[in-house]
C-alpha cells in the first residue's frame, strides 16, 4: 500500500510517489566536490561508501489525465545493473501503481526527465518472442528530441547510461511524441527543460489553482542537493546544472512549490524553508486544499 507520506492533492490534482526499487551508489559520485566530510552526516554512507538511492517515480492525476513522470529501472532491469547497484525491487513501478488499483493501461502519458536506465527502464517490457513492447499500452511517451537522439547514439562516456535497444520500439509503434523545449504534455502539466545532468534534462511542472509540483529529477536527486554548488559528478554540464538549479529553486522558494525528487527515498515531496542564506528541505505530504 502506499504510505500517506507519498501523496500529495492540492487544487484537483492528485501526485503520488510510486517507488520502483532502491539502489546504492558511491556517495562521492552523489556529491561531486564536497567533501565527504559534509555529505556522509546527512547520507550515510555503507561500508563501500554507498548511499541507499530511491528509484522515484510520480503518478499525476488530472482530471482529464492521468501521468507518470519517468518509469525507473523496470521489470526487466539488466543483471549487471541489479549487481553494481545492489537493486533492490520494492514495491516496483507495476506493484506500487497496482496498490492504487491501477494497471498499465490507465496510464495516458508517461514523461520521462531523460533517458538514463534508471528512469525509463519500465517504458518498456519484453514482447512475447522476442524484442520489447511499451510497457503501457495506451500511453504517449513524452521525450526531449536532444535526449531522444543522445539515447539513440550514445557517445562513449554515457554509454552504459543508455539502452537504445529497449527504446527504438517506441518510436516504431508510434508511441514516441518528442518536443524540443518547454511542452505542455497535458492540461496543467508542462515539461520544463532544466539542462545540466544531459543537455537536454527536464523538469515536470504540475500547476492547479493557485499551487504547483515540480519534479526536479536528477536536477535535485535528493533533498540533501538542494544547496547549489551540491552537483552530481554524473552531471555531464555541471555550469548548466549549477545556474539551471539557482534560477529554478529561487522560484520554487518565492512561489511555495512543492519539489519531487529523482532519488529521495525519505522525502519524496518538500517545500523550501529560507534559514539565512540556506535553504532548508521541509517535508510536504498530504493535502494542501484550503
Ligand atoms: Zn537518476
């Protein structure tokens, strides 16, 4: 079942965290240039010096749709990610969107921030025979047409990012709707490029009444990076990473959003509190009506 702490209403939408699985990565990568000293007070790293990862992923209901931001690694998840990372399936994507009394089919668009393994591996399953099927059947796949290419023909440092293979079939049934730059996907839900970990990341904002969700993604992985010079070494543009991030957690501050994160396993939803020149990462679940 999922946890209230999952969940946020606010206006007449709905945004529930569905977690597909957790993972361990070194936390140095997590954190670029600071220093452990800093980080491992607030992440706790293991023996290996890895911290537990959530693989996040958002169902957002609309009155006339219904959305899931990125797809995590998926059922099918390669043996030699499962190993490296130390996977750990729980719920997964399917069983979390069951737990809502959901299936596959109820899903009418999925957005992914980019394509990395790790949040669109469940946009697609395996087909009967062979080769692979969009894994949500009615759905329009919402991609960038830069990350779209980048996945298509990886270069040699972010290969083993992509999975190309599992993808093509999206554009081969029609499935795929690539856009190039801020999109509106569905009514209230907009892709917002915030470029930096790929050129051509984005951010999911959700907008109803007078309040707003943002999916920051792996802009901001974890609540722990919201302080700006706190930039992955995974990020491919860390200068865009950095000034995308200043801009857009400015105004998440001044206008009160509430931030969804790519990898936060306990927070999965958070306002920013202003402490001096910090910014500190409440905890927002529940309902926001009224
Ligand atoms: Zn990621």
């Amino acid at each position: 079942m999922i946890p209230s702490s999952d969940k946020v209403a606010f206006g007449d939408v709905e945004v529930v965290r569905l977690l597909d699985g957790t993972i361990r990565v070194d936390g140095g990568a997590m954190f670029g240039v600071v220093p452990r000293t800093l980080w491992a007070a607030k992440a706790h790293p293991d023996r290996e010096n890895r911290i537990p990862l959530a693989l996040n992923c958002y169902l957002v209901r609309t009155p006339t749709a219904t959305v899931l931001l990125d797809t995590g690694v998926g059922p099918d998840i390669a043996r030699r990610h499962v190993d490296f990372y130390s996977y750990e399936r729980r719920p997964g994507l399917l069983a979390a969107l069951a737990g809502l009394g959901l299936g596959p089919d109820a899903i009418d668009v999925v957005v992914n921030s980019h394509l990395h393994f790790d949040h669109c591996g469940g946009n697609t399953t395996r087909a009967a025979g062979a080769g692979w099927t969009p894994a949500f059947p009615r759905a329009r796949y919402v991609v960038q047409r830069g990350e779209w290419e980048q996945a298509m023909n990886p270069v040699e440092r972010d290969r083993p990012s992509y999975m190309p293979a599992r993808l093509k079939v999206l554009a081969e049934t029609g499935r795929l709707a690539l856009v190039e730059g801020d999109a509106v996907v569905a009514e209230g839900v907009e892709a917002v490029v915030v470029a930096g970990h790929t050129a051509s990341h984005q951010g999911i904002k959700v907008t109803s009444g007078d309040r707003t969700f943002f999916y920051l993604a792996d802009a901001v992985p974890t609540t722990a990076h919201i302080g700006v010079d706190t930039i992955m070494s995974f990020d491919l543009y860390p200068v865009d990473t950095f000034n995308a991030k200043k801009a857009l957690l400015a105004t998440a501050e001044a206008e009160g959003w509430i931030l969804g994160f790519g990898h936060d396993l306990a927070t999965p939803f958070a306002v920013l509190r202003r402490a001096g020149t910090r910014l500190d990462a409440v905890p927002a679940a529940g309902t926001e009506n009224g």
